[in-house]
C-alpha cells in the first residue's frame, strides 16, 4: 500500500517537472518569435543576421546638442550621440564585423568630432571611413579615428584649423538709436558681444585660445594619421583639397567608393567577396 502511494506520488511529481519545464521552453520560444516579429531585437540589433559591415552616416554640421533630424542620412545635423549609439550597437552586434563610416559633413564643434574620432580608434572591429562630397574640419578629425579612409577624387578634404569669426552689430545698432550698456563682474566677460566693438585685449585672447585650439587640432591629425607634426603644420591654413591632392598628401589612404572600402573588409576579414554585406 505504501509502495503504491509512493509511486503515484513521484509520478505525480515527474509529470509536474515535465509540465514546468515544457510551459518554460514554450514560453521562451514565444518570447523569442514575439521580440523577432514585434521588432524588439530589430531595434537592438545592426544586422538582419545576414550582412556583416555596419553602416554610420555622418552627413550635416556635427554636434553634441542638437537632434539629428529626420530624413536619416540626409539630415542637415548629425548629433555625436546618435553615432556613438550606433557604433556601440555595431560592436555589441555579434553579426557585425566591421564598421563602415560614410562622411557627407563641413564639420563643426571640434569636441564633437574629437569624441567620434576616439570612439573610432577605440573600436574592437575594424573601421573604415569614406569621405564624398565633403570631409573637412570637424568631419576630416573624425574621419581619422577609422583605421583607414578613402575618399572620392572629387571630395572636398581637409581644412584644417579653427574659426571664431562672428558678425559684430554694433554700428547697425549705433545708427538705429541702440546703446550698448556693459553690466559684467568681470572685465572680459562680455568679450565676443556681437553688440560690442571687439578691443585689442578681447581680440588677444580669441587669438590664444585660437592658437591653442588649432596646435591640438594639428597634433591630434598628427597622431591619428601617423603624419609627422611638421607636415601637417604645413597643411593647416584652413584651406581644403581635392581628394587627389589628399592622397599626396597622406590625408587619406586611398582613392575609390564604397565598393573599395568593401574590398578591404574583405582583405581584412579574410572573407570571400560575397560574404561582406553592408547593412543599409
């Protein structure tokens, strides 16, 4: 009688196991078709688990306070945390191998860049850059993070340097009757009023920032692009370059499209041609 129950009693227990494990394993099929189709995994992942090459555009002025707007790689504004976003997704992307930055940009705040171009050198996968229509200022210091970066022969490269220029107001504000009243703690620290003339003091210290700014600017090239200072110096005049003229001068690596960059994945990856996809 006892032997009975006992058996009833652990088949009653084998069955529940059974039961609990197979609601588990249905559940977490479940959830795994539900993230797939409702688009859970799309929003965390770069590849649709066939291509391999992530693609980051940086088209527009670049910064770190403004939203990229809608129209995605035609946006006149590329914010720097949209594209560390999209770097640090590509690199958490277990399809990913490489990523592929497509520069379209004039530039902008150099710290926005400088964060880019970091971000870039930090990578654990490798990264190319290839600049289009335009990759100067700004766009150029991020684009020489990548490991490597091409550009069209009819790109617009370099100018290299930095601008504080502005638009003063005042004699339009003298002539309409506008008085400028200086209310500061401090003596500069209203220097760079658009409403106010600039004094040769003000303009002194616009000038050493100036110089600051642009020798970092010079020495960060310097070290992405493993140019020695000097020649980069000779570089720095704030004018740019066809992308021909860049290749000469080590700017960038080499002339071609998407389609060069896509060839060196593929020496890179050591991968047959037909296996590099870029996800766009």
């Amino acid at each position: 009688m006892i032997r009975t129950i006992y058996k009833e009693i652990l088949t009653i227990l084998m069955w529940s196991i059974a039961a609990i494990l197979v609601f588990v394993v249905g559940l977490w099929i479940w959830g795994s078709w539900h993230d797939e189709w409702g688009g859970y995994n799309a929003s965390l992942s770069v590849s649709d688990g066939y291509c391999n090459i992530a693609v980051v555009p940086i088209v527009g002025d670049i910064y770190t306070d403004q939203p990229s707007h809608d129209g995605g790689e035609y946006a006149a504004v590329t914010n720097t945390d949209d594209v560390l976003a999209k770097l640090r997704a590509a690199e958490r992307d277990p399809y990913i191998r490489g990523i592929f930055v497509r520069i379209d940009s004039l530039g902008g705040p150099p710290v926005a860049s400088e964060i880019i171009a970091n971000t870039l050198k930090r990578s654990i996968v490798p990264t190319a850059a290839l600049i289009r229509e335009y990759g100067t200022s700004g766009a150029y210091l991020a684009a020489t993070g990548a490991d490597v970066i091409f550009a069209s022969p009819f790109s617009d490269i370099g100018s290299i340097g930095i601008s504080m220029s502005y638009l003063e107001n005042w004699e339009k504000n003298a002539r309409e009757g506008l008085r400028f009243v200086p209310l500061s703690s401090a003596p500069f620290k209203d220097y760079g009023d658009p409403d106010k003339p600039l004094t040769f003091a003000e303009r002194a210290l616009f000038e050493r920032d100036l110089k600051i700014y642009h020798d970092e600017f010079v020495r960060q090239v310097s070290e992405n692009r493993n140019i020695s200072v000097e020649e980069v110096e000779k570089l720095a005049d704030g004018s740019s370059m066809p992308g021909s003229l860049a290749l000469e001068h080590k700017l960038i690596d080499a002339l071609g499209d998407q389609e060069t960059a896509r060839l060196w994945f593929v020496e890179q990856l050591k991968l047959p041609p037909e296996e590099v996809e870029f996800c766009e």
